[in-house]
C-alpha cells in the first residue's frame, strides 16, 4: 500500500518531550487497561496506547536523527540529552503496561486476537526490566551517547587536512602503501590519545550493565543481554555452537583467501591495513559521485519490482536520506523509521569508497522491510529481532549483484568478488566480537588491559593473520574500541554473521532463479517481525544456521563462486 506523506524530512517537527506531560499521559493509559475487565475493553486500551507511543517513538527518532547529523549542534545535543534521560521512565510505564496484560484474565483471549507471541514478547521484556534499574538505564544512556560524541567529534590531522573517522578510513585503502601505513598510524595515533577515554566509558558501562544485572536477579549481564534483544528460540551455548562451526568451517577459508590476496599483492610482511586493499590496481571505486550513485540505486529499484521502486522513490521525494560525511556528523550508518508518517531514513557517511553502494543496498534493505511492514496492524509485529533485520539488508546487497556495471562501470567484477570475498572473511571477525562480550560480562571486574589481552588472544584464535608491527596502539589489542556495537547494543555483533549466513542462502538461490528469489525475499520483508529467530527461518524457508552442518552447506558454493574469478586480471 503507498504511502502518502505531504513532507519532507527538514519539515518534520523536533518535538522535545516534556517529562511532566509523558508522565500524565502515561499513567492514564496505564489506568485506562487497569480498569479493563475483558478482551473487547482491553483491545481498545491497547489501541490508544499504540497512538501513543506511536507519537513518541517517532519524535524520539527523529531527535536522533538530527543529533547525528549534527552532533555538535546544542540544541539537538540538549535534546538527545533529554531522551537519555526520559526512555527508562517511558520504559517503566510500558512495563507497568504489559505487567497487566500478562496477568490479565482475558489473557487467552487476547492471545487468540494478538497472538502467542505477542504475550511472550511481554513476557520476556519483563523478565529484563523493573522499576529498580532505572538510574541504571540513565546512566547506560548517558554513557553511549558520550561514546558517540566522542567518535563522532573526531578531528584527525592526515596531511595537511583535518578528517573524521570515515573520511580517514578512504586512505587506509589506498592503492599506495605508504598512504595506507599512515592512514592507518594516524587512526592509530588518535584511539591512543583517547583510549583512556573510551577505557573508562566501557569499563561504567559494563558495571552498570553488572549491576541491572544483579539487580533483576541475574548471575550476569550475558542472559539479561539476551533478553533484552528478544531472543527468545535460542540462547548463549547455541551461539557457542554456531561459532564453533565458523572457527572449523569458515576461518580456514578465509585465511587461504587472504594468503592468496598477499601474494597477488606482493608484499612479504602484510599488516592489518594491507588487507584493506583487495587489488593491486586498488579497490573497485563508484563510477560516480553520491548523486549518481542516488540515481543509480533508483534504477535498480524500480527494476527489481514495484514494491522496491514505489519505496525508493518515496524516499527520495522526502529527503529521507542523509549520505554524506562531514564534520560533527556521527560515523557510521543506520536505518531508522518514524513510525507517525510510516517513512523510514538512512543515515550514512559516503567516502567515495564501494561501501557507499553496500550502504544504499544494506541500509536500503533495512528501509524497504520497514516500508512494506507498516502494513501490519500490530506495531510490535513490523519490525523483526535484530539478527533477523539483518537479513534483509545483507540480502538486499547481493540483489545488486545484477545492478555492479550501473554502480561501478568497468570495475563491476572486481566489486563482485571483492563483496562476496568480504562477507565471507567477515563471519570470523564477527565471532570474535561475540566472544570477546560474553568473557567481558562474564568477567566484569577485568581491567582495560585484561580486556585488550583476551582480544589480542581472539584475534590470534580466529583472525592470525592480521599484524600490527607499525600501529602501537592497536598492537596492545584495542582495535575493539572503534566498535560502536560493543558500547551501544552488547550481544547484537554477532547478528550480522548469523543473518549473513542467511543472505548467502538468498545469493545460491538467486543465481538459479533470480524472479522467483526476490518474490521470496518480498515475502519475508512483508511478515515484519511475526515470529523470533528462529520460527522466522522455519516460515520462509530458511536453513537454521544454529544447526550441526549448516553453515559448512551454505559457505561450499561460494567457495567455487569465489574460483569462477581470475584475480590475476584485476
């Protein structure tokens, strides 16, 4: 269904909650479900409570919008500022919310009318919020928007110019290895001087993350982190078995294909920022600049299908993309929505590198689903789990494999092996990620050095190759300090490999019937978030990568995929 909006983004109204008026409006609706006695009465509490939240939901993201693209603006700092402090008590209303519901008499028919997961969804965000970690959630808030305005504030001296991180990260994959090596010292040279900075943010975060926790009744931060990313059909020795399965099946993949990349390159004694460069006549670059690229994505989405066609123009008719880098903008790149005008938006930071065309595909992806799911009338089903999201957007950048000339011209090929090469050599530096959270809130008392320690022995574990002879910094193992998963949405990392997993599936399937794949794909963008992980997979076909066996079946293909590519010729 098409979506009408008569504005476009810059019009959108900066609404700053006032706690006083949350507070009052909030209690009522609590009030109103307290006094509901049935199913039919509840129904509508529920409803007004939906528009409600609807409202807010879509005011706090568009304060978060604007504070990334501007993060040193102060009225937007003060606002952000202000949603740190308010969402745990917007959270402590919800739970005071759902706490009737899961108690209700009409439970059972409410269930029958919502369904089972949607009360089991209720049940589990109770199990991961209380009244008595509220300071703690604050604080939480607080503490990752520092760590955001101290990436995003980044003012690096290359030469002769000032750069953020973004910007910066363009020459660490220079054809010339001297502009990598002080690329990469440079990069090096800044986490140095604020590494106790970012040490001290991680290391509150992590004891307030303890200390909810313990509060809950927890014996650690590991099962609450899981809680409270919904995932409710798996837990953390699945996820141990699944990175069994990379470190057997997929690391030894990747470090044949990195030895291979070396000495097509040929250098003798690689560093970390070497294996930046894929090609010794360099990387694939855009054949345009981000306008072109812009029109570009267009065509492949109006080519794709009519659903993709209508949401891509609709984004473009509302300004609801901001692409590129700049100063005081946050690094990084994300999809978010504003439920009110069931518009979703892309934030990113072009460099005029190929992941300018993956954020188009990826963050599109993310944004397509949002867009086909605003049809589903119950808000809680639109929007998957995490690890599920991440499907769409994965997948979505293998859907343009058919659209690489459009993209980058002459250099189409080397995008294709260079894309597909990445994804695969991802999945262990993914694990190591994952690895790396669960010993930190398994052992929350470690010291920044005990942390960086275990790191360097992950890397040792799962990524050997990698060398940082010349970068002192991350020599000591704090190259994880520029993740801005691991300070901001804790378990979520390992996400991106298991919905990888995923999106190669779509990658085998597409290159045998590509129109069948894409209805496939439609499908799943269009069931939202009805069902967790797992029961997701089993609905729309999909192999469970938890399963003994399963990644082993999806990574043998792209293997030979990998050899239909002479590199030599690049």
């Amino acid at each position: 269904m098409k979506q009408v909006l008569d504005m476009k983004f810059e019009d959108f109204p900066l609404n700053v909650p006032s706690e006083k008026r949350i507070v009052k409006k909030l209690e009522s609706l609590v009030q109103e479900l307290e006094e509901c006695g049935s199913a039919l009465t509840a129904s509508m509490a529920i409803r007004h409570w939906n528009k409600y939240m609807t409202q807010l939901s879509t005011d706090q993201s568009i304060i978060y919008v604007r504070y990334s693209c501007d993060t040193k603006n102060p009225v937007y700092k003060r606002a952000q500022d202000r949603i740190d402090e308010l969402s745990p008590i917007i959270s402590n209303y919800s739970n005071k919310f759902s706490k009737i519901l899961a108690k209700a008499k009409y439970r059972k028919d409410l269930e029958k009318k919502l369904g089972k997961y949607y009360f089991q969804m209720i049940d589990a965000s109770l199990k991961a919020f209380d009244e008595k970690i509220i300071p703690e959630l604050i604080q939480e808030n607080k503490l990752v928007s520092e760590y955001d305005a101290l990436l995003g504030g980044a003012e690096v001296e290359f030469r002769g110019q000032t750069l953020n991180l973004t910007q910066l990260g363009k020459y660490t994959q220079d054809v010339d290895r001297e502009t990598r090596r002080e690329a990469a010292q440079a990069m090096d040279k800044w986490v140095g001087e604020h590494e106790k900075e970012f040490a001290r943010i991680y290391d509150e975060l992590v004891h307030v993350r303890d200390t909810m926790a313990k509060k809950l009744g927890y014996k650690n931060f590991v099962e609450l982190g899981y809680l409270r990313l919904g995932r409710l059909d798996y837990n953390a020795k699945d996820v141990k078995g699944y990175r069994e399965q990379i470190a057997e099946v997929v690391v030894p993949v990747c470090e044949k294909l990195y030895k291979k990349q070396m000495k097509e390159l040929g250098i003798k004694n690689p560093q970390y920022y070497d294996y930046n460069l894929k090609f010794k006549s360099g990387n694939p670059l855009p054949a345009g600049d981000t306008k072109y690229l812009v029109n570009a994505a267009h065509e492949m989405y109006s080519d794709l299908g009519p659903e993709s066609k209508e949401f891509f123009e609709f984004m473009m008719d509302h300004n609801l993309m901001d692409l590129e880098a700049r100063k005081g903008k946050a690094p990084g790149g994300y999809c978010t929505q504003f439920p009110l005008y069931k518009a979703p938006f892309i934030f990113s930071n072009f460099n005029g590198t190929d992941a300018d065309v993956n954020v188009l595909c990826h963050e599109g992806g993310h944004a397509l689903q949002a867009y086909l799911s605003f049809a589903i009338k119950i808000p809680e089903y639109q929007n998957p789990t995490l690890e599920a999201c991440e499907i769409h957007s994965m997948s979505m950048e293998f859907f343009a494999w058919p659209y690489a000339e459009k993209f980058f011209g002459k250099d189409a090929e080397k995008y294709k092996y260079l894309h597909l090469s990445d994804a695969i050599e991802f999945l262990p530096y993914g694990i190591t990620v994952d690895e790396f959270q669960h010993w930190v809130y398994e052992h929350p008392n470690a010291t920044h050095e005990e942390r960086c320690a275990f790191w360097k022995t992950l890397e040792q574990k799962y990524t050997p190759h990698k060398k940082f002879d010349d970068t002192p910094t991350y020599a000591k193992g704090t190259i994880w300090l520029r993740q801005s998963h691991i300070f901001a949405t804790p378990f979520y990392y390992i996400d991106y490999t298991l919905a990888q997993v995923c999106a190669f599936q779509f990658f085998v399937e597409m290159r045998k019937n590509h129109a069948k794949t894409w209805k496939k794909y439609i499908k799943l963008c269009k069931f939202g978030g009805q069902a967790a992980f797992v029961g997701l997979l089993e609905h729309n076909h999909l192999r469970n990568p938890f399963e003994q066996g399963n990644v082993e079946k999806v990574i043998k293909p792209l293997v030979k995929i990998l050899k239909e590519f002479d590199t030599s010729k690049f």
